[in-house]
C-alpha cells in the first residue's frame, strides 16, 4: 500500500519559482538567498533548468498542475516571458503568479498559455482590482494567492486593502470572485516547518465554496492527509519532492491525476 493511502485525496501541485531565468529553490521567503535547483529525486539537473525540472515533475512523478511563481515580475521587473511559455508548452495546466494586477495583465498571462492567473495579496493595492480581473477573465482563471509570513498577511505598501485576519481576506477574496484560493506561508517556504493546520482550517470554514490550495512547509506524505483532513483540495509542492519524500506513488494515491478543475 502507498504511504498516501485512499483517505488522503489532495492534489501535488509542484511548484517552480523563476528568478532571473532560472528555476530556484525558495527558503523561507528570503528571495535574495535563493540558489538555482540542482537536484531532483536522487538525479541531478542543469543548475536552474526550469524546463527539465517541469519535465521531471510531469514525466517522473505524474504531476499534472504546476505553480509558478514569476519572481522577476514580483519584485517589479518583467514578467519572463520565453521561460513561462515554455513551461506552458509541456502541457500540464500551470497557475501563475506573475504579478497581475489588471485585466490587460491578465490577458496577457492567459496568452502565455497560463490556466489560471493569480493575484497575490502581495502585489494587490485594493480588493477591486481583483474584482475587475475576475469580471475580465472569467473567476475560474483566476487565483488569489493569500500570502502570509509567519501567519501575517503581507500586504504590498500602500495598498487599501486592511490588516484583517486571514480568513477574512480570504472571504474578501472569494467575494470578489476568485474561483481558487492559494493559501502560502512565505516563512516556511521551503523550512520543512509544516503547515498552520488551524489557520488552513478557519479559511476552508469561511470558504466553504473555494478551491482551497496551500503551500509553504509540506515535509511529506502525512502533511498530506493533514491537508485533506482539514479540507484542502491541493498542495503546492517543491522541497519534498525534489529530495524524493513524496514519490510518484504517493503522488498517484494523493489524487495527482487529477486535471485542473475549470
């Protein structure tokens, strides 16, 4: 028998953050610190070879969804274009936080070849601009990224939007129109801390009609069956799976062939 046995059935969505080019391995948010993914699974890659490490995922673990975050764009560069679309092109439904913020920029996304763009609470000055990118686009392409830091919301400067718990934004959020709620603990990116299991909770609660993602300290199979006890429908994956904790077994007995929901 898997170690993900039938009773956990969350979705392995792995995850590829791109940094100037390159795929990188993400610790605890400190994006100045991240070095390029040399290592999957007991083989060795092209130092930061981000289409080799989406082939990996797909082609050895039987992932069908990947999440990719844009750090360039996040940080307010250009969105990387040639390296997003190939991705893209493997053909597996990626999710992408490139930093949108209008419809025009979510358009743009969406030609890329992305399935669903995110809208990062990060990079979001106000709660109707979300609301315009979901009327734009449809609310099934569209994903708000809840980003917390240590359980903290982390709203970009300026923004109108209120420090309020995160089950509260994330209704906001919902309210809006987003169709999936990614909910990512930037401090434990990466750490192998584990997941706030309450807070994931009180969310699911408050949005009861989400598609509910979280991300941010998965160490392995048993954070897995937590998840879905807690009523999560995926996890965003990356350490555990390139250090070969989480197989392509459990990613099968994990529901990892499952498609994208429209």
């Amino acid at each position: 028998m898997n170690n993900c046995d039938v009773h956990c059935r969350v979705r392995v969505v792995g995850v590829i953050d791109l940094l100037r080019g390159r795929a990188v391995h993400a610790r605890a948010g400190r994006r100045d610190l991240y070095e390029p993914v040399q290592r999957f699974a007991g083989t060795t890659i092209e130092a930061g070879d981000s289409i080799a490490l989406a082939r990996a995922y797909v082609d050895r673990l039987g992932i069908r969804e990947l999440y990719v975050a844009d750090l360039d764009a996040l940080g307010g560069g250009p969105v990387q274009l040639s390296a997003i679309a190939a991705i893209a092109a493997i053909g597996a439904p990626v999710l992408l936080d490139a930093a949108v913020t209008t419809p025009d920029e979510a358009r743009r996304v969406l030609d890329l070849g992305a399935d669903q763009v995110i809208v990062a609470l990060e990079t979001l000055p106000d709660f109707e601009r979300l609301l315009d990118v979901c009327s734009a686009i449809g609310g099934e392409h569209v994903a708000f990224s809840l980003d917390l830091r240590d359980g903290a919301p982390v709203i970009a400067s300026g923004a109108r939007i209120s420090a309020d718990p995160p089950q509260t934004i994330a209704a906001h959020a919902i309210s809006a129109g987003a169709g999936t709620l990614i909910v990512i603990d930037l401090g434990r990116v990466g750490t192998g801390r584990g997941l706030d299991l309450d807070l994931l909770a009180s969310v699911r609660e408050a949005t009861p009609q989400a598609r509910l993602l979280a991300g941010g300290g998965v160490r392995g199979v048993e954070d897995l069956a937590r998840l879905a006890e807690v009523g999560c429908d995926g996890a965003l994956v990356a350490t555990a799976l390139h250090d070969g904790r989480i197989g392509a077994a459990d990613v099968a007995a994990a529901g990892g062939d499952h498609k994208l929901q429209q």
